[in-house]
C-alpha cells in the first residue's frame, strides 16, 4: 500500500531505523499504546520484515495502516490507532 502520507496528521513519530524484528513492532506498540484513540504514529523502519510486519500487527491489534510508503532503504508507515 503506498498512499501520499502528506495530507494525514500526524500526532507521534518513531524512529526504528537500524532496529531488527520484533524491535519496530514492539516500538509501535508501546507508543501507541500511550496515544488517544484516532491518533495517528508515523513509524520509520529500515528492518525489510517491518514491511510484512506492521500489517499483520496494525490487522490483529485493530489499528489502521494508513500508509506505507518505501524509500532509500527504509519504510514509512502512518498508523491510526485503534479504539
């Protein structure tokens, strides 16, 4: 999925650059766990597992993949937390 992140607010960041898996999963996680409901994380990771990763933990943690968008090596995901 790759969508133009530009138009969406975002309202956290993570930096996952260098992290192998599980690491930019857990990440993810834990801020969003710190976030509102609706509430929008945009995650760079350069890890090729976060790109089959974060769907699955977005799909089963009941988040939104807003975004995932690949580039120079690493991958930038906007996430919509779940309520």
């Amino acid at each position: 999925m790759t969508t133009d992140s530009r138009d969406d607010k975002v309202d956290a960041e993570v930096d996952a650059l260098g992290l192998l898996c599980p690491l930019p999963v857990l990440k993810a996680r834990k801020r969003l766990l710190e976030m509102a409901p609706g509430a929008v994380l945009r995650l760079v990771a350069s890890d090729p597992a976060a790109i089959v990763d974060m769907p699955h933990f977005c799909a089963q943690a009941g988040h939104a993949l807003l975004a995932m968008e690949e580039s120079a090596g690493r991958v930038t995901f906007l996430i919509r937390r779940g309520g």
